[in-house]
C-alpha cells in the first residue's frame, strides 16, 4: 500500500494549525517533516495521521 502524499494546505486543515506553523516546525525539525517532491512539499499520510494520535514530538 503507497501512502498518500498530502499538501501542506490539508494537513493545516486536519490539525488547525496555520501555514506558517507547519514551515516553522519543518525549519526547526521539530513535530511534522515534509518531503520535498520537485519544488513542491508534500506529507505523508501515515506521518499526519501518527501526529494526530499522539506519535508527535
């Protein structure tokens, strides 16, 4: 099973949290990490969802 890629607009949208908040995570390698896909970020399901149910740091 391939794990869905999602963008940085729907994963603020699960978790409430804006745009902004999830870059600062990503800058401080903190909480959720994006992979870089061409010039575009992109998280993976199972990473957000693994977040939501308390896997976070």
């Amino acid at each position: 099973m391939t794990d869905k890629l999602l963008t940085p607009d729907s994963v603020k949208e699960r978790l409430g949290v804006s745009k902004t908040t999830l870059y600062n995570w990503a800058r401080e390698k903190i909480n959720l990490q994006p992979r870089k896909i061409g010039k575009q970020y992109r998280y993976k399901e199972s990473d957000v969802n693994r977040f939501i149910n308390g896997g976070g740091k």
